[in-house]
C-alpha cells in the first residue's frame, strides 16, 4: 500500500467523523441557525469527501458531482439564511 493509499483512507475517516459530528449538531442544535450552518459545513465535507474520491478512483465523473454538490450547497444555504431573516423565500 502507497503513502497515497494510506492518506487517502485517512482523510476518508476523518472526513466520516467530521460528518458524524455535524449530523449530532444538526439534530441537537438548539437555535435554527446553528442548524443551518451544521448542514453547510455537511455540504462542504461531503463535497471535500468526493473530491478524495475522485482522486482514489481517477474518475471526472466525481468532480462533476463535486460540482453540482457545490452549486446546490450554495443555493440551499442562500435560501435557508433568507428564510431565516425574513421568513418567505419568494417574495
């Protein structure tokens, strides 16, 4: 097994933890904004997790998805900060 392997696995794992803690904040976050900024930091490391999976797998398709995840990741935060402040998301 290469260094390369042996880094990657890592980050994997540690990306899973990172995830397994902000999904606890999601569910116990006492305030809706703490929620909100638990799901956008979800989005980010699930979007960092495909990228090392692109790497592992050399398959562009991975960063296309990475994309897309970045994009909607953007939008639903955007939304979810405006619903927050106002109450509506259309006006």
């Amino acid at each position: 097994m290469s260094f390369l392997d042996l880094s990657i696995t890592a980050t994997l794992v540690l990306y899973g933890l990172a995830m397994g803690l902000v999904l606890l904040r999601l569910m116990r976050g006492p305030r809706a904004q703490d929620r909100v900024v638990a799901l956008d930091f979800l989005s980010v490391v699930a979007l960092l997790a495909m990228l090392v999976l692109a790497i592992r797998y050399r398959s562009p398709s991975y960063f296309e998805g990475a994309l897309m995840m970045a994009l909607f990741g953007f939008l639903a935060s955007s939304v979810l900060a405006k619903f927050l402040l106002r109450g509506e998301v259309i006006e």
